[in-house]
C-alpha cells in the first residue's frame, strides 16, 4: 500500500500567528487614525472650519430669473430671536429694489401662522407678489414650483431666514430642480453665525445641490 506524508508542522507556528494579530491590534491601538475618536461628537472639539467659498461674479437674465424672499415676516425676523435678520434687511431691500428695477420676478414665503401684513415694512410684497406658507422647504405642500415653471424660472436668487432652516431646505430644493441657485451671503440670517456658516459651507459643497449653487454677493450680482 503508498502512504502520502503530510509535511511536519512547522514549529510554534501557532503562537507565531497568534503573536502577529496581537502585534497588528496593538499596532492599530496606536495608529493616530484609531487613536482619534469613532465618531463626530468624540472630535467634535478638533474640527477646524474649511476656508471659506470663493464668491462668484454672476450674470442673470431678470425674465428668467425670481428673487424668493424667505419668512422675512416679524414671526421669524425679530430683534428678540433673530436681531441679524434685523440688520440684514437694508442689504435685502437693495436686492429687492435692484429685482424689481430690472422686472425680475419676486416670490413671498411666510411662515405658518403669518400672513403678507406680516413682512417687515422695508422689504414688503406689492400687490401682485405671489406668496406661499410652509415649513423650511417652502416647496414642500405649496405651489412654489408651479409658479415658477408657470413664469419660466431658471435661476432664483435665495435670501431670508433662518439661513439652516428656509433658505438651506428651499435652496437646495430648487437646485434639485434644476434651477441655478444664487445665494448672495448679506441676504441669510439665522440665531447664530454657525448656522450661517454651515448653511454657505454646505450649499457650496452638497452633493448635486453645489454644481447648482453661486455664492456671492449684492454687488456681484450683474442684471
């Protein structure tokens, strides 16, 4: 009869391996990837701000083109929750007033429970002004699109408040949409400048909503 031999097993090859994973999980212990925390809150005091968006120069074309005034009313814009939205509005009112100036179109959002009496007297709607109410994506149950497909809106230039509330859910909506999005950063407020910046941060780097997406300012908005 032929017998096979099996090779002889090679000598502590066993404690061999079990020495090496005990030297690869210590070698991952020490790792300063490992040695960060696993998740956002353990680093939350290490994150550093990203360097600020380049602003755009940016040409519109006003018959194609809507100024969406966002829950400018005294619900939201207050000195008492809100004292920047306050002291964004004579930037807002020169935005508006160059809108209307070249015939662009200008849209209305409130908040619930508001109405248009509602507006802060510096950037209040005419007769005329088309306006909807809802929560922060002003899409969301209204007919926010319809209006603008009905007036054949391709670019909408955003501002109000709260910047990470209405502005950030209806911006992003509308370059979902596919609409060219113009954020003119005088025109946000919210109760905080985090808030504000976050907004900017992720409007300008959002998966599919960025390539949509100038930020900018009143000055470098050409009509």
């Amino acid at each position: 009869m032929n017998y096979q031999m099996s090779p002889a097993p090679t000598p502590f090859g066993g404690e061999m391996i079990r020495a090496a994973i005990v030297i690869a999980g210590l070698l991952l212990l020490l790792s300063p990837s490992f040695a960060m925390g696993q998740n956002i809150l353990d680093e939350w005091q290490s994150v550093k701000a990203p360097s600020a968006p380049e602003m755009k120069s940016v040409s519109l074309d006003p018959k194609t083109t809507a100024l969406l005034m966002l829950d400018f009313n005294h619900q939201t814009c207050n000195a008492e929750r809100r004292p920047r939205c306050i002291a964004s509005l004579p930037k807002v009112k020169q935005l508006l007033a160059e809108a209307r100036s070249h015939g662009a179109s200008v849209i209305y959002s409130l908040s619930a429970g508001a109405s248009a009496t509602d507006v802060a007297a510096e950037v209040a709607p005419l007769p005329g002004d088309p306006t909807v109410t809802s929560g922060p994506d002003k899409f969301l149950g209204t007919e926010l699109e319809e209006i603008l497909k009905k007036k054949g809106i391709k670019s909408v230039v955003v501002v109000g408040t709260a910047a990470h509330g209405a502005v950030l859910y209806t911006a992003s909506g509308a370059a979902l949409r596919g609409m060219k999005v113009i954020i003119p950063v005088e025109g946000l407020s919210a109760d905080n400048l985090y808030a504000e910046q976050y907004t900017v941060w992720h409007l300008a780097n959002a998966p599919r909503v960025s390539g949509q997406v100038a930020i900018t300012k009143g000055e470098l908005i050409k009509w």
